[in-house]
C-alpha cells in the first residue's frame, strides 16, 4: 500500500492507494437468472421450497415449507411444484451486425480479451430484469441485442472507444452491473448502426482514499458489494446501499440518480459525489479540484447524475466517505394497522434523528417475510407459539391487519442509544410492539432474496416485478390504497386468473414525504400474452401513482418503461431543454440507448 503523506493544516493530505479489488471464484453471477449462480430458490423431493448455496445466513440450505402454499392462498391458484414453465435460455440472439471499420480500430486499441462477440455475452449485455426483458430471454426472443462487448481497463481506452464510434459511426451504450428495471439496456429495435456495449467491470479499483479530507476517487465499474468491503478494510464506508448492491455498480448509481437504504444516514447518491470524470463526444468533463461545496454556475456534473447513459460514460467519481460505524443494530416494531406505522414513520421523521434505515411494511408484506422462515424445530416451536399467543392474544393484534417496521441503527454507542430511544419512545406512543432484533434483520434478508424468488415464480408461470414512486405524506396513505385498489379493478378488466398480490412498503423517509416500493404478481397460465397483460396493469397503476401526487420514480429512474410519461410531468419547455441538451453534447448520437427519449416508446418492446 503506497501513501502520500503530508501534516494536517499544511496544503498537503495524507492519500491511500488501494490495490485491486479481490473478487472471489465463487462470486460467480447467472446470465440467465438474478443473483448468484450458488443461489436459488428450488423445490426439492419432499414438495417444498429449499434455498441452495450458503450465501445468506438464516435462508441458503433452509427449507421453506409455508411459503409456496401461502402464496398459492394469496393468489387463489394452486401452484403445483410439477408444473414449471421450461425455460430454453439462450433463446436466439440477433445476428450482430459488424462494422469492419469499429473491428480495426478495436484491434489497434484493445487486447484481444476486451473485444467479446459471443452470443450469450451479447445477450446478457442486452437487458436488465424487467419482467419483458427475463421472459423473452427465456422464452421469446430480444430484438436487438450489442453486436460487440468491450471490456476497457482506462480512461484512455474509454475515451478513444467514443471517438472511434464517432469515426465508425457506431452506438456506444454503457454496462454496469445489468440490473436496471426500465428496460434501460433494451437496445433500439431499428438501430442500423453496430452497438458496441461498453462492460466497465475492469475499471473497479478504489484509486485512492484521502483519510483526512473522508474523500475517495472510485472507478465507475467498482460493484457495491466489493466497494464496501474493500472501504471498510480502510476504516470506511460510502454508506450507499441500494437492494441491487450485490451486483450495481457507482456508474451505475450515478446514471440512475440512485437512492440507498441507509439514505438517512448517509445521503443519496447526489449527495454523496463530489465530482464524476466523464467521456463525452466532446472530450473528458473533469475538474482540477474537488471542494466540499462550490457555485460555478451551469455545472455539468449535474447534467450527468441522472442521465441513464445519454450523454457520456461515467468513469470514476470522487466521492464522500464516513467512519465505519463502531455500532450497528437491528430492530423490529410491530403495529396494529398500516396508518399506525405511517403516522410514526412521520413523527420520526420530524424529529431528525431516524435511524440509518427504517422501513414500514404492508401487512402482505409482513406475511410474506414469516413464510421466508424455515421451519422451527426444538425448543423454537415452543418460542414461536408463546410469541404468536402473546402478539394475537393479550396485545390484541390481528393477523390479517398487523404490519411490521425494520430498522437499522449505526453510529457510536452513544448514537444508537439516543436513536433507539427515540424511535421505541414513537413507537410506543402509537400503539407499537417493540418485536426485537432477529425480526428485524430477517426483515433486511428479504431485501436480498426477493429477486432471486421473482425468477422462482416466473418457472411457476407467474409473472411479477416491483414498482416505486415517492409522494408527499398528506397524499401517502391515499396513494397506498389507491394503487392497490387499481391493480385489482385493472386485473379483473382482462379476466386474470385468480387473485392479483400486490402489496407495498414504505422504504425511505423525508421531512416531506416518503419512497413506496409496490410488489405485484399474478398467476398468468392460459394468459395469451402474459408480459403485455403485466405491462398493461403496471401501465394502469403508475397513471393511478401520478394521479395521486406521487413521482414518476424515486430512484429506479425513467428508461424506455416510463418514458411515455414524461409529457405528463414536464412541461414542452422543460421537454424541449433536455432534447436540445442531448442535441448539443451528443448531436451524432453515439450514445444512442434511447433512455429518456419519449420518441424511443414508439419502438416495439421484445416479445
């Protein structure tokens, strides 16, 4: 470990040059299904549900027998563990169309191993996990995947990769960890030009740490799992923990306008960088000094958070680091009804002192996270039955009303107590159970297994995704309710089977309103067209989300799936700023993803 050092006061600071990250064998990601390939959700002999792998403490090599029944209950229709959808991944990829011209520049530029033309490379590179995106890579088809994959390891290589597309008239389209949920990686279906998918996944270093100034320059490709670990050897943490974490990227978050689940603590994403460096057609945005805080009038760094891989390629960001927190505990409050929690999430809120993160889920929500626990053996199932005796009897909670608050709470000692007395001291005063620490941290565990079971359900012919916005607190019960009640009228209108599950839980708090993240899912065997039918309904619920005040989303950003809505919550003239902004930066449109474009919605979606 190299370091420059220099006293404190005296014009120069003390940095850190990490070494590469280290990135273990058996971190090994599916192409074809959300996670690790370690890791998935099966049905073994027996008929119930097993959790493979040893990734996840508390549910890898668990079985979990109430959770298929229970969700059959939920949606009234019976999932049999027999009848699964064959998946035929890989289903046939485009065939690329090369360019000569791009090849040979390529070749002066790259070494071999950073041009990849594989076809399941280039599929993979072709889509995030929608549900349109995952079905059709499993039993449709994409139509129109990247023709190339490179794999820069510098500025300087992704600086000449833009101007050798401008040359070759080629489409350069960003690639971070592949989990967008907009559609944000579909390639352009009438795209003549080759597309070249920039993987930055080599540039993942931490290039140095500056421990007096708590700031940091990090590569765009840095994946948040590897990040955190690797910063907290040092003594530190970004405290940017979105639920993609395992697998997005800091270009990525960058791209999106990110949020994470510890925003209370520790910021958004704007919040966090100082300063992005940035290839653009018209050479590299950067600075020569990075400040706390400076007015310099237009700022481009501005134009770039939230961008979605319009107008540049992120690679690298200097950003704000914190202490690692001496102190971290989990916790748990049970409420006797949803207006319950929320009426303390917003007194919480007003006080200024919420924990890193405290989340408030729907009383499906809770259910479905006591079905994700094996089953209880020895002495617990006496524990389980005191506890269910306790909560349904004595204290009065209904099963089928009762909703449930995870928490997180870091800092010194002294920090987690005043927070934790805060938050117990609310919670009592609105009729909460204080429920303890295993059930809240079981709670955060689900954040990681619900996309690995979305993909389970989907070979159950079930199609389901998740959806957020954020709205103000007066409007936030009305816009929970309101939603639900549309996706239920929206799936009887098409005659669906069953019952739709749709569910929601509130994730992040402001002083002036909150994030809600929706769940929906239906059983779609006998459905003509099962992606259509999800789109519509998805399509129906964010009209009801606008309708009610809340945002066109908080963090999973627009994409190609919401574009059709920019008309109705921008102004022409706001419209109009942002195509003249992508005309002036990019006028040959090199990166030509289509994001945030509402012309691109007139491009069929995969089938």
């Amino acid at each position: 470990m190299k370091s420059h050092k220099g006293p404190l006061g005296a014009g120069e600071s003390q940095r850190i040059f990490p070494p590469p990250p280290a990135i273990p064998a058996q971190d090994a990601e599916s192409l074809d299904l959300w996670g690790f390939k370690d890791t998935r959700f099966s049905i073994n002999d027996r008929g119930n549900i097993r959790v493979t792998g040893n990734r996840y403490d508390g549910l890898s090599g668990e079985e979990l027998p109430d959770l298929l029944p229970w969700f059959s209950a939920v949606i009234e229709t019976p999932l049999s563990p027999q009848d699964v959808v064959a998946s035929a991944y890989p289903t046939p990829v485009p065939t690329p169309r090369l360019s000569a011209a791009f090849e040979a520049g390529a070749a002066e530029l790259l070494k071999p191993d950073q041009l990849e033309t594989n076809p399941e490379i280039r599929l993979r590179h072709g889509h995030g996990h929608t549900v349109d995106e995952m079905h059709a890579v499993k039993h449709g088809q994409l139509a129109r995947v990247p023709d190339y994959v490179v794999y820069p390891e510098d500025d300087t290589q992704v600086a000449a990769l833009v101007a050798l597309a401008l040359r070759c008239d080629a489409v350069l389209i960003p690639y971070g960890g592949g989990t967008n949920v907009t559609d944000a990686l579909r390639c352009p279906a009438g795209e003549a030009r080759s597309i070249v998918s920039v993987d930055m996944s080599r540039m993942n270093r931490i290039l140095w740490i500056d421990p007096v100034d708590r700031m940091a320059c990090i590569q765009a490709g840095a994946v948040g799992r590897i990040l955190a670990s690797q910063l907290a050897s040092y003594g530190f943490t970004l405290g940017h923990e979105p639920d993609s974490m395992e697998f997005s990227t800091l270009g990525g978050w960058i791209a999106t306008n990110a949020s994470g689940m510890k925003k209370n603590r520790y910021g958004n994403i704007e919040d966090i960088v100082l300063d992005i460096h940035v290839a653009t057609c018209s050479g590299a945005l950067e600075r020569t000094s990075v400040a706390p805080r400076e007015s310099v009038g237009m700022d481009p760094k501005q134009w770039i958070i939230g961008s979605e891989g319009n107008l540049g390629i992120v690679t690298s960001a200097v950003v704000k680091l914190f202490p690692l927190p001496p102190v971290q505990r989990y916790g748990s409050i049970l409420f006797k009804e949803f207006e319950q929690g929320l009426a303390f999430m917003y007194d919480l809120a007003q006080t200024g002192r919420a924990p890193a993160s405290v989340r408030l889920m729907d009383n499906l929500q809770f259910q479905f996270g006591q079905v994700l626990k094996p089953a209880a053996t020895g002495w617990k199932v006496l524990k389980k039955r005191f506890e269910k005796w306790l909560v349904t009897g004595p204290l009065g909670f209904d099963p089928g009303r009762m909703v449930a608050c995870t928490l997180v709470f870091e800092g010194t000692p002294e920090d987690v107590a005043a927070q934790e007395k805060t938050v117990y001291t609310l919670a009592k005063r609105h009729g909460g159970f204080k429920a303890g620490e295993e059930n809240g941290r079981r709670g955060y565990l689900l954040t990681y297994g619900i996309a690995y079971i979305r993909d389970f359900v989907m070979q159950h012919h079930v199609m389901a995704e998740s959806f957020e916005t954020s709205v103000p607190w007066s409007q936030a019960k009305a816009l929970c309710d309101n939603v639900k009640r549309r996706v239920y009228e929206a799936h009887a209108e098409r005659n669906l089977p069953g019952k739709p599950f749709v569910s929601c839980r509130v994730t992040q708090v402001y002083e002036t309103g909150v994030c809600v993240y929706f769940y929906f899912a239906f059983h779609a065997k006998g459905v003509a067209d099962p992606v259509k039918m999800y789109a519509e309904v998805e399509h129906a619920a964010r009209e009801e989300i606008l309708r009610c005040g809340g945002s066109l989303s908080h963090h999973h950003g627009v994409g190609k799936i919401r574009q059709s809505f920019i008309p109705s919550i921008m102004s022409p003239a706001a419209q109009q700023w942002r195509r003249l902004a992508k005309t002036a930066f990019d006028p040959s449109n090199v990166f030509g993803c289509g994001n945030l474009n509402p012309a691109a919605t007139e491009e069929a979606p995969p089938t």
